[in-house]
C-alpha cells in the first residue's frame, strides 16, 4: 500500500505544480533528443546498462550566418548507479536565439520498480526528476544606435534562472510508453513585458516506441511523439532508425554488438489550432565503433521559410562504456533495454 502510494504520489507531482498561476518564457527546445532520449524524459537514464559521454552541437538556418541564427550547444553524461535500480545523468548547454542566450547546467535522476519479470522480459517502472540553474543574458549592445527606440537601452544584462523536469516511463522488453514534463518551475526573466509577451506553460511529451528485429543484427524502432503547451500549441513528431549491428558480441544478461551503424527519419508537423501542416523532415545517419559514436542529421524545412535557408544541421560525438560484461538475473544494475530510440 505504502508503495503504491508514493508511486501515485510521484505521478502527480506536476500536475500540483502546473495547478499554480505562474507566467514566463518558453524554456529552450532541445531537438537533439534524436541523439539521446534523456533529453526527452529523464526517466530513460539508468534503463541502458552503459556509461556515456557525449557532445552535440544544433545549428538553426544555415546560410543567416552564424551569427544571426539560433543554436544549441550541450555536454551530456548519463550511466546507471551501480546495485541500484536507478541512474544519474545531465547536461551543461548553451543555447542562442538572437539577444537571447542560457547557458546552464541540469542534473537528472531516475529509479525504477520492477513490476514483473518473466524469463529475460522484464517490465519496469521508471521515474525522472531533473533541475535546471541557468543564465539568461539579453544583449542590445550591438543594436543600431541610429534607430531611436524608447524601450531599447543598448545594455547587457544577466539574470539567474532555475526550471525543473519529470518524467515516468513504462517499459516491458522492447514496448516503450512514457510521458514527460518540463518548464515546471515556469521561471519568468524580468526583461520582458509580461502584457505584450505570451504566457507560457508547462510543456508536455507524450511518446511510445517498439523495437522489432528484422533479423538478428538488424532492429528497427518505430517512435511518436506528441508534443503541447497546454496552449493549443501542438505538434507531433514521427520517427523511425534501422540499426545495422557488427563486430564482437558484449554478453549480459542481453547480448549486445559491439559496433552498430543507424540510419533514421524523423517527420514533424504542427497540430495548432487552425494551422494544421508539416514542419520538416528530418534524416540522420551514425555509427558506434569500440565504444565512439558519431550521428549527423539534417533537418530539412517544409514551410515557406526553407526557400531563404539551407535547413537545421546536428551533429554529436561520444563515448560509451559497458561497464558490466557479464551480469546476474537479480533485480539490481540489470538494464531493460539494449538500444536507444
């Protein structure tokens, strides 16, 4: 009973939160969940029974220049806590948009229930919490002082800022099903005009996913993501790669290759009220050799706005270690799934 109520308890954590009146800035959109699925709920950290490092840098609007078009920078780690049935992860990013920039850090934990086990299919059920503390600088200084405007100061000011993330997943072998929360904290920068900027909310990632095997070296994992800011603002991502698996086998309780080639294709489009159209198309390509892994995508535009840009490019580097060659069928350190979506 104890145990139920406290799994209830964590369930409704954001839902007190977002029942409070707060107005802020949208939190930053971080697209380069295609490259880790910690980004998109934090409950995913611990579930792969690995240590990894990885880089990635996303550039918005190729041909603007560097200099006018938005961008995103982050430092992931994630591994899972050795004889615990959790996982700690996080980030430091610095993301652009024109005068605006945050640069921060998030930390992410996750624990799970093993709700049941049959032979090698186990289903878990894991939880995320993350917070974020940034700083979010606003930049005139490079304003053109020939336009007079009244609002417009040509100063540079930074402020400190805070957010917080949650997320459960449900996983049973290869069937994921989870649900993610972030701007929980709603943190409002007082440069901006609370009467003329739009009143932001809680942003919410309702996702599902299956891996199916082709054949034995060859998975291939469906993803959907439906994404809203409880503002009718909406949008629904569909997803797919095709893993190509090589070189010595890592034997665990679940038998993984050492090397792997992915190929994978993302569409998106918005579901607004009154604005229902595609958004872009997206199609990456990496690989994992000895543990490196090396992913590229090109996120190609489908609005009016493409014809004046070259598209969105990404691009990671990482590491990954398998700490544990050889495991037991216990409950503890025994991840549930092999491959990322």
């Amino acid at each position: 009973m104890c145990k139920a109520l406290r799994i209830l308890l964590v369930i409704l954590f954001p839902f007190l939160i977002m029942g409070t009146k707060s107005f802020a800035q949208d939190a930053p959109v971080y697209e380069q969940y295609v490259f880790s699925n910690t980004l998109l709920n934090p409950a995913f950290i611990g579930l792969v029974d690995m240590i990894e490092v990885k880089a990635a840098h996303r550039q918005q609007w190729m041909g603007f220049g560097t200099r006018n078009t938005p961008r995103t920078t982050f430092l992931m780690f994630r591994s899972r806590i050795k004889d615990r049935d959790g996982g700690l992860g996080g980030f430091i990013f610095t993301d652009q948009n024109a005068v605006n920039t945050q640069t921060g850090l998030q930390l992410n934990g996750s624990f799970q229930f093993l709700m049941r086990t049959k032979r090698k299919t186990r289903t878990i059920l894991s939880f995320g919490f993350g917070a974020t503390v940034f700083v979010h600088t606003y930049d005139e200084s490079s304003f053109d002082r020939d336009i007079y405007d009244p609002i417009v100061n040509y100063s540079r000011q930074n402020y400190f800022g805070y957010d917080a993330n949650f997320g459960v997943l449900l996983t049973h072998g290869g069937l994921i099903a989870g649900v993610s929360f972030n701007n929980l904290l709603q943190w409002t920068c007082p440069v901006y005009n609370l009467e003329l900027e739009r009143s932001p909310s809680v942003n919410m990632n309702i996702h599902a996913g299956k891996t199916f095997w082709l054949t034995a070296g060859m998975p291939i994992s469906p993803l959907v993501i439906y994404k809203t800011n409880m503002q009718n603002l909406t949008q629904i991502d569909l997803g797919v790669k095709l893993k190509f698996l090589s070189g010595n086998r890592i034997h665990t309780v679940y038998t993984k290759n050492e090397n792997e080639f992915v190929i994978g294709l993302t569409y998106k489009q918005t579901l607004d009220v009154g604005n229902v159209s595609p958004l872009s198309i997206s199609p990456m390509v990496g690989f994992v050799m000895k543990g490196v892994s090396v992913s590229y995508l090109c996120d190609v535009g489908l609005t009016s706005l493409q014809r004046y840009n070259y598209g969105t490019h990404q691009i990671s580097l990482g590491f990954r270690l398998y700490r544990d060659k050889f495991t037991t069928l216990d409950k503890h350190n025994v991840a549930s799934m092999v491959y990322d979506f």
